[in-house]
C-alpha cells in the first residue's frame, strides 16, 4: 500500500481535483440557481441555497435575508430547501403544519413543475452554450485517419480479431473513419461488424465477432489499437543519466540492448523489465548509426519522443459563430446520444455495469493532469448534459420523479399526499445512495485492482 501511494503522482492528481471541484461547483451551483430562481419568482420562500452536501456541519454559512448560504463538506451534489417541500432534508415537522402562501406545497402544479425542472433547463442551456463556445474558440483540430502513414499497432485485443501492426484502416462497416480515436467507441456504441484495412498493398476484411464492444467497453476502451510511431527525440530533459554520447533532437531509436525497439510499442515494452538499469540504445542520426548508454530512473529514459500530431500533422476546423451554434448543438445531442447508448447497453447486458459505473472518482480523473481549458470546458459541458439527463429520469428524489408526480396531478386533478411523498423521498434516496455506494466500490476496487 505504501508503495503505491508513494508511486502516485500527487501533483497530477491535485490539478485533476482542483478542476473536478471547479466544474462540479459551476454544474451544481447553475443548476440549483435553477430553482432557486424559480422558486424566488413564484414567490416561495428559500430557506437555505448549498453547494455540496452539509450533514451535522459546513464548511461555510452565512444567513441573507431569509435564506442560508453556505458550503458543505460531501462533495456529490448540492441543493436548495424550498419551504413547504419534501426534499432530502426530510423535514416532516414543518410538513405537518397548515400549508403558508409562502410554501412550496402551496403553489399551483404549474409553478411546481416549473420550479422542479428549471435546474434541468439551466443545465441544458449550459451544456449548449458551451458546446457552441467551444466550438467557435478552438474550432476543431484532430489527426485525420488518412494521415497515418505507418498504419496502426494492434494491442492485445486488435490482435485478437485479426488486425497486424502495420495494418491502416479503411472503414468500419463500409464508413471511413474520421479519426482512430473514435474508432474504438464506434465500435462500442455502434456495434460495428466489419473493418476494412489494407495489408502489404491489399484490402482485406477483418469480421469483428459477437462480443467484442463487450471486452472492448470491459479495458476502457484500452488494448485495442494505437498509433504505430516510430521513437524519434524531440526533446531531452536535464535529469537524463547518460554514460556513453547521448541523446540529441532528432534521434531515432532502432535498437534497445540489440534487440528492435523502432516502433515505440517495442521500445517501452523493452524498457519494463529492466527498471533502473543501464541500456544500450542504437540511435540513427543523420546518416551514421551510433551507440547511446543511459541509465533508466524507473523505466524513463529522460527524453520526450515527437508525439503523433508531430509526426502525421492535424487538420484543424474553423467555425464562424454562425456555423458554430448548429455544430455546437449537434455535439451536444451527439453527446447526450451517445451516453443513452451505453446506458441502453448496460440494461440490455451488453456490457456489464462494473465495467462502466464510476463515482466522483471516475469523473475526476477524466480531467487531464495538466491545466488544459479545452478540455475542461469540454468535460464541463459534458457532464452537464448528462447531469441533466440523469436528473430528469423519473425516480423519486430526482427533478424528474417530483415532476412526474407534478403531472401526475394536472392530468388527474388529484394531489399526492404527503406521506406518499415521503416514502417515495425515502425510496428513492436509498436508490440513489445505493447506487453511489455501489460506484465509489468499484472505483477503490479498480484502484486497488
């Protein structure tokens, strides 16, 4: 156990945290706005506005006017209590009392399903407006699939179905693929069956059995292709142990200890076993060949190779902002499509949801261990959307399953009582709490695993 927190990268993870706590803050505290807002405009009383969750204690409180607003200490969510409302807080003494003009309970069904589903509203103008942001800011830049002049490597589950190093792929069921990392989620979501290549000059066809977006969402999306790069020198760091020459820009490592380490697969592979010892690189410069030592810290070497995009150049896509709001809206369904399928897939059993339930721990760890604001705007909007989504499902305890009850009412004319509230307050909550439970497991077991 020591050992592997000692191996952890601390300040990696203190940058994912840190971007994790900023996008969660700005998700929960637009959404609860939501209904704070809301609830202000039909005049309800609001008698606390929280970010995070605040059992026994906060972390900080202040009182203005009639409402408290404060941060708590459990990070999985937020919320605001809305006088005359069953919510979490489970406040059935103040329930018990005559019904104030003030109160929630008080209202019309019309404002109440308003007030209810104005935080899914926020959190869908959010997701769009940032898509669209997004979109016309940084365009979009990606290594066409065409580019990729040395073909793939086939990872242990590439192998499995057939595909070779070296193979360049054509098309997943007759469509050519805009980039290789969508390929690997095509084939999840879409259940791809047929991939066209070519081999040694010739098209082929590899048959993807039944079963395999199963293993392939099981690895993460992991063990399946890559880029195949050769290893080349960009840069080398000032920790770098040389004992004979040493490595310079431009660089191409052939061999390592004699054996073929061309293809970077090859190289890092080679490294592994030979933890903190020294190596003997054979390094093409220019036109001469020569030998290099280093001695590895760890299994790093001390240098960083020239990266894909380096090597096979991107293309990157302008938007004017005009062109940018139908492309960021699409992105932004396409998104919220995608997480449907795999929901979708879950209940039908193919995939299993061990392999795809993951806490806050999961969603932190999204975030890149650099500051990178594409991208944290990007996991933003995502998350977003699906908070959205997630909270509009109709189970009781969420937006969604008050405002299935709010329905419920205008189309029957009949109002549930509060003790069925209750209890379905109850329901739920141990609903959701299980299921949180459930993912933070398999979050430490992954961990631990």
């Amino acid at each position: 156990m020591s050992l592997t927190l000692l191996a952890i990268n601390w300040s990696s993870v203190g940058v994912k945290v840190l971007q994790f706590i900023l996008s969660f803050s700005i998700l929960v505290t637009l959404h609860e706005l939501g209904h704070f807002l809301t609830a202000r405009w039909f005049k309800c009383r609001v008698d606390k506005f929280y970010l995070f969750f605040n059992p026994w204690f906060s972390l900080w409180k202040k009182k203005i006017g009639e409402t408290e607003y404060g941060i708590g200490w459990v990070p999985f969510g937020g919320y605001v209590k809305i006088a005359g409302m069953m919510d979490e807080s489970m406040d059935k003494e103040a329930m018990n009392q005559p019904a104030q003009p003030h109160e929630f309970r008080s209202k019309p069904a019309w404002q109440r399903l308003i007030i209810m589903v104005a935080g899914v509203i926020v959190n869908v103008i959010l997701a769009l407006f940032l898509f669209i942001m997004i979109t016309y800011t940084w365009g979009e830049e990606y290594i066409p699939a065409k580019n990729v002049t040395y073909g793939i490597h086939a990872d242990s589950l590439g192998r499995s179905i057939g595909l070779q190093d070296g193979d360049k792929i054509l098309a997943l069921d007759g469509k050519a693929p805009e980039t290789l990392e969508l390929l690997a989620i095509d084939v999840v979501l879409k259940e791809g069956k047929v991939l066209t290549i070519e081999r040694g000059g010739q098209q082929m066809q590899i048959h993807i059995p039944d079963g395999f977006a199963r293993k392939l969402n099981e690895a993460k999306l992991m063990g399946f292709i890559n880029y195949n790069v050769p290893v080349i020198v960009d840069t080398v760091t000032p920790a770098a142990k040389f004992t004979q020459d040493k490595l310079i820009k431009g660089d191409t490592i052939l061999t390592l200890d004699n054996q073929p380490a061309y293809w970077y697969h090859q190289f890092d592979s080679l490294k592994q076993p030979r933890k903190d010892k020294e190596i003997a690189l054979g390094v093409k410069r220019g036109n001469d060949t020569v030998l290099v030592k280093a001695v590895l810290a760890g299994t790093r070497v001390g240098f960083g190779e020239r990266k894909p995009d380096q090597l096979f150049g991107t293309e990157v896509k302008k938007y004017t902002f005009a062109q940018s709001i139908p492309e960021g809206v699409n992105r932004c369904f396409e998104t919220l499509g995608r997480y449907i399928t795999g929901i979708k897939q879950i209940f039908t059993g193919k995939v299993a949801a061990k392999d795809s339930l993951g806490s806050v721990i999961s969603i932190g760890n999204a975030f890149p261990s650099i500051w990178d604001w594409e991208r944290f705007w990007t996991l933003t909007a995502i998350f977003s959307i699906i908070l959205a989504f997630m909270n509009i499902l109709p189970i009781p305890a969420l937006d969604g399953g008050h405002a299935l009850f709010t329905l419920v009412e205008m189309i029957s004319g009949r109002k549930p009582s509060d003790k069925f509230m209750e209890y379905a307050q109850i329901v739920g909550m141990v609903l959701l709490l299980s299921l949180m439970v459930y993912a933070l497991g398999l979050d430490f077991w992954r961990i631990f695993k």
